[in-house]
C-alpha cells in the first residue's frame, strides 16, 4: 500500500509531506512523493537543454526531500516527475498506485497558477476518486501520532436525511494509525419554531436521526446546529466548538452549472477552514430490493382518513402470509407555545398520563384498522407512534428504522393553493425513502379493475 503526496517544494506541500510521512509510518504503507511540472514557456522554446536541466533540478530536490522524510516514514519513500496540469498527474498517480489516500497543502505555491489553492487543490477534490487530506497544520497530526494514549477529534458533517452515505470511509485508513473520537454535525435551517422548547425538540430530533444513520458504536455523540446561509461556516463553527483537529465531509463532485446553483460545502470547508480537511467522495445509497410481489414487512403511514384506510387494505394484499404490517402514525412535537393573539397566554402542556392515554388510544385505533379475517392469516402487526415537525422525514426514518422493505401510502391529491399551503407528504417520502413507496390514489381517480 502506497500514500500519494503531491509536492511542489512550496512551504505548505512540505508540510503536508511530513504529515504524510508519519502517517505512512503508522499504518505500515510506503510514501511516494509525486511533483507535476507544467512548463509551457520552456516547451516552446526550440532548444530543450533548458526543459532537461530545469527538469533535473526539481527531480534533485524531490529526492533530497524523500531522504529527508524517510526517517519520519520508517522506510524507503519513492519517488516521481510527471509531466503535465499538476491536477492532472495527480489523479492519474493515484489511479496507478491504487492509493487510498491523497496528501496534499492547503495552499501550493502562489507563484504558479496552476498550484493555488482556487486552482489544483480544488480540481483534485472535485474529481479525485479517492479520499484526499488538506494539510494546514501538522501539530495535532504529530501529538496523534508521537504522543501515547492521544486521540484525534474528528468532526463529521453529514446530512440524515440525505440520499447518500455519510462519508466514514476515509476513516479506516486513519483506525489504523491510532484512537479517534468521532463526533457527527449537521447543520438544518430552522423553520417556524419561536419557542426555545419547540427548537430543542426538533435538534433531538435530528440528533437522533444522525446517530441512527451511522454503524452502531462509529460516533461518540451527536452535535445539531441552526444556521442560515453558507452551510460550511455553520460546519466550522461546530468544528471549534469540540475542538475537533480534522473535519470529514463528502464531496459530491458536483461540476459547471449545477455547483454554481447548488454550492459545495467540502471546498468551502477547505478553503476557509485553519484546521486539516478529509474530502471523501460520497456513494448513493443502494437500496436493497425486495422479492416483487412478495414483501415480508410492509409500512403503511395512516393519518385515520378514509385515504389511508385504503392503503391499509392495499397493503394487506400485497403482503406474503405471515408477515409484518407496520402502521405508522406521525403527530406534531407536544410543546407548550404561547397563543399569538391580542393578549399572549402560555398553552397547558399535557401531563404524562394525559399523553399515555392518548398513546394508547391511537394503538387502538391503529389496529381496528386491521381486518379480523386478515389476522387470521398469521400477519403480524406492529405499531408506532411517532413525533416529529416533518412528517415525510419521521415516514422515512421509521421504515429504515423497522426494516420496511416497502412503504404503502395514500395522497390525497391536493392541487393549487392547497398543495402549497399543506404540502405533499407523499412526494416528501418518495425522495426521502431508501425503499419502494407504492401509492394509492384517492378513491374518485383510482383504476377499477
């Protein structure tokens, strides 16, 4: 295994280098030093003496610097000149050597266009296929690695309610070198909460929604912030306030029109952050298909309208014998707000017995829903009330959280004002859900067969 630095001699590069030297070190890989000239005004010149002895200067420095960083690397650190747009070599380098990670200085060498921070740094990140590590300062990099029992804080931006995996592949190769403490961030734009009780919560909420997204025991906690604008300052904010010494996001290698519309956090993060950055590529989740026809734990969302009754006989069809309907019912967080009318009076929040008694008569009224002849079959029927603002969000969570391997709901076709007034928690749950959402029209537009 073999860790690819990029290197042109600029004081930020060699930084990197050595960051990159110990970590080899400690994972058992082997550092290969690549420096990418790109020298066009002496390729037209007609007399290549020039090109060749500029050419072995830079090859001298590089392997002067690899003898220097080999006793950090604990082994023979390689060598390599390519020719060609720095950017350019550098992924095609790590291709070859099939590296898992890519070293490289926040900011190159400012003299030289195609090595500042705007330029080859931020091509590399938005094509690199692998994860690629932005050195800025290599203390912490140095007391994680040198220092006995040390951990190294790592934040991790992620979004719950993405469609894409929360990027921890960049850490295995880091488990290897030494203890980390991982903390997930996300950063939600607040919406009409104006009481402090509604915003905390919606932030456990999505707390715990961020942790269920992550392998059992991957994170440490959960941190959720509320913030408006550039997503990335939020993320940073969040990064100083754990003291984290690295900040993992993923890149989606968005290009042209649809970054300029939709942004980039992970260049953001490395273009302003003063702490190291671990770019990853992000992956589609894949959804695991289930045997057509024959669903073994079928989630149907019931809101007690005539609409989601239909869904639940729908359901019952589509369901192999003995197996699980689940029955989902979402209600708004109970929070005591104050009554915005011409005198403000504070709301009577429920008492614990209150709500277990309404809890308990929604689980009844959710399984009256279930026809007798259908239990008979030996289905099993589960259950769960939910609390949440965003219905869609709480339909999706809980189908990954049950194991639903189809989700059967009703849309009450609203159209107009209606729609943008209610909103469409049917088309909410087909972009959030990582399994087959099967829809039942209302009954006047239902096929009659």
């Amino acid at each position: 295994m073999k860790l690819l630095a990029a290197i042109d001699f600029s004081e930020s590069s060699t930084l990197a280098a050595r960051a990159a030297a110990r970590l080899a070190a400690a994972v058992h890989a082997q550092l290969h030093l690549l420096h990418a000239q790109h020298l066009p005004t002496l390729a037209l010149r007609p007399d290549a003496e020039e090109r060749a002895a500029e050419t072995s200067r830079r090859r001298t420095l590089l392997e002067t610097l690899a003898r220097e960083l080999g006793a950090l690397s604990h082994g023979p650190v390689t060598t390599e000149v390519a020719d060609g747009l720095p950017d350019e070599c550098i992924l095609r380098s790590a291709e070859a050597l099939r590296t898992p990670l890519v070293v490289m200085g926040a900011v190159g060498e400012r003299a030289t266009a195609e090595w500042n921070l705007g330029s080859v740094a931020m091509r590399v990140l938005k094509s690199s296929p692998v994860p690629v590590l932005v050195v800025r300062e290599e203390r912490s990099l140095e007391r994680w690695l040198e220092s006995e029992g040390a951990c190294l804080r790592v934040l991790v931006g992620a979004d719950p309610r993405g469609e894409n995996v929360p990027p921890l592949d960049g850490l295995e190769l880091l488990k290897g070198a030494g203890a980390l403490e991982v903390v997930a961030g996300h950063v939600y734009m607040p919406g009409d909460e104006r009481r402090k009780l509604a915003s905390d919560e919606r932030e456990r909420e999505l707390a715990a929604e961020l942790l269920a997204s992550f392998p059992v025991g991957s994170i440490a906690r959960a941190r959720v912030l509320p913030g408006f604008g550039r997503v990335a300052e939020h993320l940073l904010d969040l990064a100083a306030a754990e003291s984290a010494d690295l900040v993992l996001v993923g890149t989606h290698h968005r290009h042209g029109w649809n970054r300029i519309v939709q942004g980039s956090v992970s260049l953001d993060i490395v273009a302003s952050a003063r702490r190291n950055a671990l770019v990853v590529p992000l992956r589609t989740r894949a959804p695991q298909p289930a045997e057509l026809g024959s669903p073994t734990r079928i989630l149907v969302p019931v809101d007690f309208s005539p609409a989601s009754g239909a869904a639940v006989r729908w359901a019952t069809r589509l369901l192999s014998p003995r197996g699980r309907l689940q029955l989902v019912h979402v209600t708004p967080p109970q929070v005591a707000l104050l009554a915005e009318v011409s005198a403000c009076a504070p709301l009577p929040s429920c008492t614990s017995e209150e709500r277990a008694r309404d809890r308990a008569e929604l689980e009844r009224r959710l399984r009256e829903l279930v026809a007798p002849e259908f239990l008979a079959r030996g289905v099993e029927v589960e259950v769960e009330l939910c609390e949440g603002f965003d219905p869609a969000a709480q339909i999706a969570s809980a189908a990954r959280r049950l194991g639903a391997e189809l989700i059967c709901m009703p849309t009450h076709a609203r159209r107009g004002f209606s729609r943008a007034l209610l909103g469409s928690v049917a088309q909410g749950v087909v972009r959030q859900a990582r399994v087959p959402v099967f829809v039942v029209p209302p009954e006047e537009r239902r096929y009659q067969p």
